[in-house]
C-alpha cells in the first residue's frame, strides 16, 4: 500500500553504487540541457527566467520520490509554458507581480486536480483526448509559438493569442527591426539547426556511439548561451539595442503559499484542468514509450499523483506548470538513468545554477532563447501525421482540423476544446448507430451470416437480427426504430429473434426498450425471442421482469431458435 | 422526396368518408379533453388561458401536414408548460407583456431548433437522454407541478422554482387559507380520482365496452369545468375570495412575428434545446408506442420537422410551446383515429371555443383548473420505476437519482443536465475500459474461451488477448496499459496475440496505439500478432503502413494463429 503511493520505497531498496554512478552522469547531461530549455520556457510563459529555474529544482526533487517512471525527465516544457502564459495573460500584465502569483496558483490548482484525478481514479477523462486532436493540437501550438517568439528575433514588440494576433501585431513593427538582434536569433537558429542535421553525422564518423552523438547534440544550445553571452557582454550589444535577460534573482527558490482567492480559482479553474489533462497525456505517452524499452511498467493512477505533487511543489517554490519533457527524458534515457534520483540530482545541478551562475548570464541576449525555442517547437509541427489521419479516416481528420484551424485562428483553449467537442460529438453518433444485420443460416451449417454478405436461408415469418453492441442508452432509440420499422415493412413476420453475441451488457434503457419491443410487437402479434445471449447479461435479465412477460422464448444458439421457429426452411438449409 | 417531408401527401391521397367519420369522432373525444387542459397548462406556464387554447389550434393544424404519426395529439402539455414557466420567469414578471413576448419567443426557439435538428439529421443528440433521467425527470417534474399548484387550491399565494421555495413560499400564508377555495380544489380532486377508480368499473358493469368507458373517464373534467363554474358564477363565490380565470380575450389567435431580440435568444437558447429534446423524446415515445399497435410507422427525423414548425406555428399565432401529450394520444387512438386530420379537426373544434365559448369561462375557479392540473401530473410519479432501475442497475439508478435530487432541489434545468451529465460520465467511463480476457485453446477443440471461466491450454511464451470492443479513442490507453503490463509481468513471452472478433472498427487512435504497442513491444523483443480481424478492419488497416511495419504476422483464426507459434501447446490440447 505504502510502495503504490511511494515507489521511491521499491527502488530505493536496492540502489547500488553502480546505479549511482549512471543517474549522476544522465543528471549532468540533462542539466547541461535543461538550463537553456528553463529560461527559455520562462520567458515563453512571460515570466522571470529565474521562475523557469525554480520550476526545475524542487518538482523532480518530489516526482523522484512518487514517479512510477524511471526515465522521465519533469520540467517546464513548452506547450504547457504557452498554455500559462494564456490563461495568466487573461488575469494581469506580463511582468506584474500579479501575473506571477496567477502563474504560481495555476501551477498548484493544476497539481491539486492531476492528484483528486489520481486518488478517485479519474483518469478516464484523459482517454477524450484522441490522438489525432493532440497531435492537431501540438502541431499548431507549434506553429503559434515558433510565431509568438519572431518578436524577440527581430527585435521588435507585438505579441497576441492567436495566429492572427500576432501577424498583425507584428506587420506595422518590420520597420523597426533590430539587425543585430536578428543576427544572433538567426545565427543561433543555424547553428543549432545545423548541429542537428551535420553534427551527429560528423560525431559518428569520427567513432563516437550512437547514443553519445545524440547525447552531444541535444546538449549544444548550452554553447550557444554560452557564445552568444559572451559576445553580447564583450561588445555590450545591449548598448546597441539588443534585448538582454539582465539581473537575475539568485539564490534557491523562496517557499511560500500560493494565493487562495477563490476569484482567481474559479478563472484559473478551466485552464488548470486543460494544462493538467495535456501535460499528463504527453507525459505518460512519453514514459510509457520509454519504460518499453526496458520492459518497465508505469502506473497512470500513481503518475496523476506524481505530476500533481510535482506542480504543487513547483508553485509552492514559486514556479509554475510542469510536466514530463519528451527530448529531456529521451536524453535522460540514452545517457543510460536507471532510477528516478537522477531527477534529484538534475534538481540539485539546476539549484547550483542558481545560486552561483545567474550573475554571468545578465548578459544573455532574449534572441538566443528565442531562437531556441523556435528550434525545439519546429519537431512539435507534424505534418506526416496530418496526411496519414486524412488517409486512415476522415471522421478522425475532421476533429484533427478542426483542433488545428480554432487553435491559430483562436488560441490555445478554443482550439483544444473544440477538438475534443467534435470527437466526443462523431463518438456519440458512432455509438448511437450500432453495426447490426439480418442474418440467415449458411446452407449446408448451423452458421448465421448477414444476408447482405452471404447466401443464406431465411424465412418469410421469421426475423433474424444480430446487433454487434451492447443495447444501452445512445443506442436503444436507434434499436427501437430499426425493430419497429422492420415488422411495419414486412407484415407477414411473426417471430421476431434478436441473436446477442456481440451484446456485452444491457443497461436500463435497454432494458426498457426491449419491454417496449416486446409489448409493442406483442400488440402486433409477434413474438420476440433471443439467441446467444451471453451469461452476465443473462444473469442481470433475471433481476428483472423481462424474461417472465417476454413473448417468445431464449434460445442458447441461433441454429435452435431458428429451427424451432421455421423448422422447414433450417432443414432445407441443412440439405435434408 | 416532397411526400418525405409532407407526410399528408401520403394518406391524403386515400382518404374517405369512412376515415372522415373516425377522425371526426376522435377530434370531439379530444376537444372535450383539450379544453380544460389548454386552460390549465397555460395557468401552469404562467400565460393567461387564451394563450392555451392558441397553441392548441394552429399547431395542431400545421402536425396535420408534416406530422408521421397518425394518433399523436399535439398541443400543451405539463412538464414543458412548467419548462416554459422557469425558462420565462427568469427573465420577465409573471403577467407582464414581455413575460408573453418571451414565452412565444422560447416556442419560436424550441420550433427552430428542433426543425435544424430535423433537417441536419442531429436527432442522435437526443439518444443521450437516457430512460432511467427521463424516468427521474418526469417524476420529479410531476411532484414540483402539484406543489407548484397547491397554492390555488389554498386560495394563497407562493411559488417557486424547487420544491424548497415552493414549500418555504407556502408556510407562512398558511394561515391565509381560503376555505371555499379549498373545498372547490378538494371537490375536483375527489371527483376525478373517483371517477378514475370507480366510473370506468360502473360502466363496464353497465355494458359499455372498455375504449368507450375509458374515453368517457378521460373527458369528465370538462364536467368538473362545467359544475364548478356553474357553482361559481351561481352562488357568486369570487366575492367570497375565490379566484376566478376572468375575462379571456374571445376570438381567433393574432398572427404576429415572435421578437428578433438577439439577448432574449441569448437567454432562451438553453432552455429552449431542453424543452425541444424533452418534449420530443416524450412525443416519439408515445407516437411509437400508438404506431406499433397498429403497424404503422414513425420517422423520427421527419418528427423532429412535424414536431418544429408545429411550435413555429404556436410562436406565431400568440402560443407556447407544444409537444405531443401522452394521455390525449392515447384516448385519441381509442376513440378510433384514423389519420392526422383529427388533429386540424380537433383545432376547429378548439378555434369555435375561443370564439363562442369563452365568456362563459369567466367564473370558472382556477381551483379547478389547478386540482385538473394536480391529477393529471400524480400520473406522472412513478415510483416502480425508480424501484426498478435500483435492482436492475446501481449506476442507472446513481443517474436517476441525480436528476430527482437535483430537480427537486435546484430546479427542472438543473435537474435534467444533471442527470445527463452523471450518466454520460458513467458512459465514457465504462467505454473506456472495455471487457477483455486472456484466452486459452480449449482442450479437444479448436476454439478459444477466457482463461478465468475454462479450463483452457495456454503458453507461456505466447500471450493470447481478446478484446471485446472496438478500438477507438476512449478505450486506446486501457488497451496500451494492459498490455504494457502483461507483458512486463511476464518476462518469458515472445508472442502477443490480439484476438479481434469483437473489434467492429480502429479509429486513427486505435491505430496509433497499435503502432505504439508493435514498436514498443519490438523493442522489448516481443513480436505482435493478430487474429480473426473483421472485412471492414483489415480494409483499413490497409491505408496505413501499419501491417508492413507489423513485428508479426496477421492470422485468419486464433487457432491458426497459436498452431504457428506454439504448434507444441496446440497439438497438445488437440490430444495429439
């Protein structure tokens, strides 16, 4: 019980000096890449980049000890960044001191609903994202914040919610571009862009490993901070009207409570459970994924409660919104973590930072965070996956679109509900239409096949029908009809037999709309029977009336039904 | 196509006097019931009596030619009248001019969305009203009215939305009593339900048949209206304090446009679906009910229409919103209706009382009308039913009780979105953990049953899961975590098996996750295979790359499919 809530406590029994040694070497590699990445996303969120900073020490301090996966690498990241500085941006000014404890509040209502979603297992409600809407949903917040950070690479104002927002605040400001801004944003963009393309190339040849090339690469914009901090302190380009991050706040998170004024709940409420139900998805997706690799389990229920505690204690240490970041975690994974304390000790590398590397990074200029994290959202756009949906099924392409179209023409909150409302609304119709068929026995077998489908025998007084769904409420309208308009087109049926073996569960509606079925042919002079009904349904039949008013009989195969009722066409289909 | 949507172009055609005799016999049966109920629904709506006696004349006229239905009697009827009373009295005082501007409005609203959803074939919404909230609804909807009402029968005043203002309203005018109101109330209360239990018997005693009996039962209150109105105007009993209905404005309904306020749409939009959803899942369930008897058949799509311009028509000539009543169609159908025209005969009939009849309905005591009202709804408290569904099914009776509660305590809006919200969760959260089994071969045969309920033959190499449900988004996660654990708890498997009978279809989720499992799975050395996919499945499986990337291989049967890759396990259950 203890080790369900607390899997710090089945590890941690047998860590050895060996796994010691591999979790510190991850947790430096990750440092190395997680320092860019927590600025940058600070910034992307509107807030102070010591607030990314803080956000990276005490939350992988607490999912160490309640995550269920060994290689996850929690953090901010940047949808959910976006996601934050939306929902705040509604509350206060970029830079207020208001807009910080909204960002500091969000995280903890995000984390109090990711652990009531854990403790009352309510986890299902994640399972309404479909993939096609979350990856419709990623690739556009792609696209908008590779958009939204163009501000800091030229050097100019003008930022908005949306697509067009920022188009259009952009627009009037081209003249005012900085080129020396533009040079380091683009500059780092190249660098970065072609370390990516040639260098892992280059490394392998030189007889480098896979998994250390790779390592090597995701680990370079470090460089590029260090470069262009450098650059920009000894030529004081700020002088020259390149943006810099400035002072940075040093010293280790402040430990306060966050704001409990139940206004800014109630506002903060609706965002909060969006980032929780995405930053969740795109964490245990990437977990999983990992964990497969090894042959490890992940346990959904125990990884709400571990992302939960991890943004409340990130809002608890001043940060903000946090979750599992698939490049850290993949790197995390290659550099060879075994245990989740390499998240203890990244927590311990990223405290050092702050305590003693903020004064070099005054110098820091904002394009070269911007640029990137142009270059780390550019894998989040998808196309591939668009042309496949649109191949695979169009239902699916619709809800795809439709989160993609709303989320750049309207923002981030628009985009994904209206996404999950049409694949909710295609689901509900789906399921209220039931696959179902006339069925008639295969000559020469005790089989019962679709007579769309295969020649088969059937009789004029006799209805055969098989429904492929559990009769429950979205469908039992649709079964009502369909039974009723059936005996109103074919006046000379008397037996009416519903074959069940794809019924998996009868709920009172359905219960109902078969008394229905029964009185109303009953009043028509049918009789309704059964076939094939399953044992638990059956059982759950007894509990009621249904089976003592039932007009007809229940059969334990179709072939017995049949042959009961038209006795001569089942032998003439047998041959005899 | 123009007699799909004109219904009257149908059975216009062979229409006869044998017909016209029937339906006419009917339209008086009907009228004589219309009458006091047009009065007393419009009280309850909170409209003045004629407005009662308008949505009873051309909307009844308009069904005549769109509506599928040969028995139903549209018109007013309780629970909207008190849907209508709530969505109303939020926005206007109770005998203002815009209270009635507003009501009009809200049947406009109600007709336009129910044609929308006619014409966009949106009918599927009305599926997730499942029967056990209905069942709640109308229960609690049924105490609310005769709570609602008991202030006329007091002679006091009091009203409110919830049964809690009701009785808190009521209290403190207990001492306020009118005695002679009270007697009229008790009077017509007794008289009716007398005549409910004892008259019907009398008259099969005296040689009537049941329908006859049964329809003379249904059209005493009338007399009731008639002997109390007498008695009133006689003895002068409204300068005793007893309240009468008044002067009603005589004459045929004005034809006039309903308001084009876009805030009053605003505001009635909500309330409008809920009465358009409501009333026409009660309408269909009643005209089904009626057709089945006879074999006719109903179109629901084309109800959806009948059933909108019928309250288009109602907004239009001064009325309120209207729906088919249960225990009108029913005595409709035993007076012998043959075809729609009853009900344009049955408005004649109504249209010569708003004409003639009117002023001899000043004394008329609205005790009366209120006691009508009150006996009428006690029909509609079902007390089985929630007995029913509380054996049947916890979680039916968990939705049923949701909407009572909430009726009851918080209002009729509250109370059904309540009820449909709890039984729509149950509904995601059942669809997203479908019924699986891991199967064995069962000795001797070549068929395959779940391991937990047969003695089965299994191996320990190769993992056999049946899944029964379709791979679609909700359930997708469920599928990647059981077999992700599966699979990490048992080391020695080599082989996965997804047995698909009951897989109907793979959305672009499903898909996905498949993709994840083979490539998680192959990486963990494990190979998937698949048996028994269905025609359509394996189509589409086809427009993706899935089954060339697949580790393993794609089986016709399970049997096939364990003989290849446990061919030793295989043979021996054959008893080889």
């Amino acid at each position: 019980m203890l080790r369900q809530y607390f899997p710090i406590l089945d590890w941690g029994r047998n860590y050895n000096s060996g796994a010691l040694t591999n979790d510190l070497i991850a947790a430096v590699v990750v440092t190395l890449m997680l320092i860019p990445q927590s600025l940058a996303y600070a910034m992307l969120a509107g807030l102070p980049p010591q607030v990314g900073l803080y956000a990276s020490i005490l939350p992988l301090m607490v999912y160490t000890v309640f995550g269920t996966s060994r290689t996850l690498s929690v953090g901010p990241v940047a949808v959910v960044s976006l996601m934050t500085a939306v929902a705040v941006g509604d509350i206060a000014a970029q830079g207020s001191f208001d807009y910080y404890l909204a960002a500091t509040c969000l995280a903890f209502l995000s984390g109090l609903i990711l652990v009531i979603m854990g403790l009352f297992r309510l986890g299902f409600l994640a399972n309404f994202l479909s993939h096609p809407v979350i990856a419709g949903f990623i690739t556009a917040t792609g696209i908008l914040i590779a958009a939204g950070q163009l501000k800091h690479i030229l050097g100019i104002e003008g930022s908005g919610q949306n697509l067009v927002e920022i188009v259009l605040a952009i627009i009037p400001q081209l003249g005012k571009i900085n080129l020396l801004t533009l040079l380091i944003g683009v500059s780092v963009i190249g660098f970065q862009v072609l370390i990516r393309w040639r260098l892992k190339g280059l490394l392998l040849r030189l007889g480098l490993g896979l998994r250390v090339a790779d390592i090597v690469v995701k680990t370079t914009p470090i460089l590029a901070i260090a470069i262009t901090t450098f650059v920009s302190w000894r030529y004081a380009l700020d002088a020259a009207g390149v943006r810099i991050v400035g002072s940075i706040v040093a010293g280790l998170p402040p430990i306060s409570m966050p704001s409990f004024n139940l206004d800014l709940w109630r506002t903060l409420a609706g965002p909060a459970l969006l980032i929780s139900i995405i930053g969740f998805v795109e964490s245990v997706s990437i977990a999983q994924t990992l964990a497969a690799k090894r042959r490890q389990r992940i346990v959904p229920d125990q990884e709400f409660i571990a992302l939960g505690t991890a943004n409340i204690a990130s809002s608890l240490s001043g940060g903000f919104p946090v979750t599992g970041g698939f490049a850290r975690s993949v790197v995390n994974f290659d550099a060879g973590v075994e245990t989740p304390a390499a998240g203890a000790f990244t927590a311990i590398g990223i405290a050092a930072v702050t305590i003693y590397l903020t004064p070099y990074l005054f110098f820091l200029p904002q394009a070269t965070l911007a640029a990137t994290i142009i270059v780390a959202v550019l894998s989040l756009i998808d196309p591939g996956a668009i042309r496949r949906t649109w191949i695979y099924s169009k239902s699916d392409f619709a809800a795809m679109l439709a989160a993609i179209v709303f989320t750049l023409a309207a923002g981030v909150e628009i985009g994904i509900l209206s996404g999950v409302a049409l694949s909710i609304l295609i689901h509900l119709y789906r399921t209220s239409r039931p696959h179902w068929a006339i069925v008639g026995q295969v000559p020469g077998t005790e089989h019962f096949r679709s007579n769309s489908r295969h020649k088969v025998v059937t009789s004029p007084f006799v209805l055969s029908l098989r429904v492929d769904e559990s009769l429950y409420f979205p469908n039992v309208r649709f079964l009502e009809d369909m039974v009723h308009n059936l005996v109103a087109e074919n006046p000379a049926i008397k037996h009416v037999i519903l074959m069940c073996p794809g019924v998996n569960s009868i709920d009172a509606s359905g219960l109902e709309s078969l008394e229905a079925i029964n009185t109303r042919l009953k009043a028509a002079d049918v009789k309704l029977h059964f076939s094939e009904i399953k044992g638990p349904v059956m059982d759950r039949l007894q509990r009621s009336h249904f089976l003592e008013e039932l007009s007809g009989n229940v059969f334990l195969s179709q072939y017995e039904a049949f042959a009961a009722l038209a006795p001569d066409a089942a032998l003439k289909a047998l041959g005899r």
